[in-house]
C-alpha cells in the first residue's frame, strides 16, 4: 500500500472506522458501510444527511483529503478510496 494510503487507513482505523483492504484493489483500502457502526462514517441512504456529503460523514472526507485521497461508492455497501 503506498504511503497516503497507508497514512490514512491508520488514521481512520484509528477512528473507528471499518476500513479494510481487499486483493483487488490494486493497494488501495475500503470502508465498509455494512458493519455494526458503519452509520456513523457512512450511509448510502442518507444521502441528504445534514453536513453530510453523499452520505459521507465530514470527518472521513477530512482526514482522506489530507493525505491528497477521496472516496466514492462502490455500492451500498462499500465506499472505494481513491487519489485527487
């Protein structure tokens, strides 16, 4: 995984966050919106969720745009994190 990756999978895992890394993925991470308390981070159906954008909480998108990162839905249950 390369560095912002890495930097900013610890630093949501950290958090809380339900990230984890899948094969192929080509060393990049997701965030998991199917876990106990992955409403807290993201909701696929809370799209209009207030300071939320596109059920995405707005610390998540902090701490990913740090690291020069963002993220997207994969589906319902998967947020994919990508490079700016």
């Amino acid at each position: 995984m390369k560095r912002d990756y890495r930097n900013a999978y610890n630093a949501l895992k950290k958090l809380g966050v339900p990230v984890y890394v899948r094969d192929d993925m080509d060393g990049r991470f997701q965030i998991s919106g199917e876990e106990p308390d992955s409403y807290l981070w993201c909701n696929y159906y809370a799209y209009n969720r207030e300071g939320w954008d596109f059920g995405v909480n707005p610390e998540l998108d902090a701490v990913l745009k740090k690291y020069g990162l963002f993220s997207e839905w994969i589906n319902a249950g998967e947020l994919g994190v990508y490079q700016l």
